[in-house]
C-alpha cells in the first residue's frame, strides 16, 4: 500500500508540474496580445481547463504524501512551509508554490468582483509558482537523475523560457525596420537613389 500512495505521490506531482508548464506557456501566449492561430476564446478555455486539471493532480499529490506512511507528513508540514523533516527547503518551496497557486486560483473565481489590475498583479505571482514549483521537483523529486526526468524538465524549461521572451519582447520602434547590411539606397531618403537600385 505504501509502495502505491508513493508511486502515485511521484506520478501525480509530475503530471501536475507539467500541466503547471503549459498554463503558464498558454497564460504568456494570451497575455503577448500576438495575433494567434486559435480562437482566442478557445485558447482561454483550454488554459482554464489546464488549470483547473492542474489543481486535481496537485490535490492528489499532496493527499498521497498524507496517507504515506513511508516518510510522515503531517497536516501542518504540508500547510506550514519549511517545517517538514524531508528535505526541508525542497518541500517548503513545494509548499509555497501550492498556497501561491491557491491565492491566483481564488481572485480567479472573485476576478468580475475585483479591479483588472488588481486581479493582474496577483496574477503575476504565477511566475513564482512556477519557479518554486521547479526548484521543489528538482530537489525534492525521487526521480530527480534519471534521464527521462532531466529531459522532461529541460523540455518544460525551455518551453516557458521561450513563451516568457515573447511574452515580454520589447516592440520596435515605429519606422524601424532597415537593417544594417540593407545598403546606401534603403537608408536613403533621395528618390532619384531609390530609383537606381
């Protein structure tokens, strides 16, 4: 029985960590304001659905540590960070990341009562949730050295690096669109030498 509840610990804090990856790649995708190939209301009820299938692996995480006997949790470990006696740093950030997602998942359900902007700025607290959810699986995951975990990892890593750098690329300036190589003409605003190129 042991055995079970930790195997399904293991699994569901996998799942939930990548489906944690992909709604913060949909979330950054939404919130870059780039044309998309989808529907955007079709987008935001994946990224609900990703979410919300997120919550149930993580309450299934966490309800496996609790009735494992192997290695004791108790109540107050998994609510109070930092105060577990396995691996301490490890599991406090994995604490820290659930109540951080709790808080978004709450002003979600509040978001028509709440100001935009309010709602926005707690939001942005996705960000650590997910770097806290990193750090926890990497010190804190069993599976940690084996190889189809690291590349799991490097695939979700990469994944939400490149959704942050869209999300957060500085647009060019207006005008500006004339590379450096693009020769005499193009930088020149005489139309009798636009006429010899």
């Amino acid at each position: 029985m042991n055995g079970t509840l930790w195997y399904s610990a293991r699994a569901a804090g996998v799942v939930a960590y990548v489906l944690l990856s992909g709604g913060s790649v949909l979330g950054m995708v939404m919130a870059a304001r780039r044309p998309l190939p989808w529907p955007k209301f079709a987008v935001e009820e994946v990224h609900r659905f990703v979410t919300i299938l997120t919550g149930v692996f993580l309450a299934i995480h966490v309800g496996a540590i609790l009735l494992d006997t192997y290695v004791p949790f108790s109540l107050g470990q998994v609510l109070v960070p930092f105060t577990a006696s396995y691996r301490p740093f490890a599991t406090g950030l994995g604490v820290v990341a659930l109540e951080l997602l709790v808080a978004i998942a709450v002003t979600n359900v509040l978001r028509r009562r709440m100001p935009y902007r309010r709602w926005r700025q707690v939001h942005y607290a996705g960000f650590a949730v997910w770097a806290a959810a990193t750090v926890h699986g990497l010190l804190a995951g069993t599976d940690r050295g084996d190889p189809w975990f690291v590349g799991l990892y490097c695939g979700t890593v990469a994944a939400v690096a490149l959704a942050a750098a869209s999300r957060f690329q500085v647009p060019a300036p207006r005008g500006v669109g004339v590379t450096a190589d693009a020769g005499p003409a193009a930088r020149s605003t005489d139309p009798a030498a636009l006429r010899r190129t």
